[in-house]
C-alpha cells in the first residue's frame, strides 16, 4: 500500500504498522540509520524517519540503499557519520550488493 506521507506518518504513530521500508543515505553494521540533511551541507535533514524509527520493539525497520554512493565509497558503516535518525533501529539492509540480517551476516 503506497500512502502520502502525512497518511503514513499517522498509521505508525497510532501502531497500525508492523514494517517500514524506506531510504538511507548511511547504514551501520549494528541498526543505526542515517537518512538526514545536514544544514549547508550536500545531505537532508532528520525528518520524519524518526517516527518511523521510534519503536523497534513493535515495529519491523528495513533500510534499502545502493551499496556504494557516487564514487564508490560504502554506504553500510561500521559507524554512521552523519546523525542518526535511529540507533539499532534496522531489522534489514538491502543494498544492490545484497542484504544485512539483524544478525549482522551479510547475503546476496
């Protein structure tokens, strides 16, 4: 189900979702996620993937991005360097180069 955002935010905050899927700029290996703009900087900001992020106990979070930004540097870190809209907050990863249990094992 595709819903606009103002729809969406409202189905997690009120517990209707069991799973979010949505972008990342930054991933780290242990769940952090980072989609934000960094004023004046080539980045977004925070937004609503806080919401989304909110409460890993009930909600199921999977993270998609390429696997590596323009250039070819990673996207997946040990360690998020932008702020982190969640910490082990995400479930799964899937990148173009495959995906990332919550156990950390990686898979193509």
């Amino acid at each position: 189900m595709l819903s606009a955002s103002s729809e969406s935010f409202a189905m997690i905050r009120g517990d209707y979702m069991d799973v979010t899927i949505f972008g990342a700029t930054q991933v780290s290996w242990a769940g952090g996620i980072a989609n934000s703009v960094v004023s004046g900087k080539s980045v977004k900001g925070i937004g609503g993937a806080t919401d989304l992020v909110s409460d890993p106990g009930k909600t199921k979070v999977i993270a998609v991005t390429e696997h590596c930004a323009k250039g070819g540097s990673p996207k997946v870190f040990k360690q998020c360097s932008l702020p982190l809209a969640g910490a082990r907050a995400v479930d799964r990863t899937i990148t173009a180069g495959g995906f990332r249990c919550q156990s950390g094992e990686w898979r193509t």
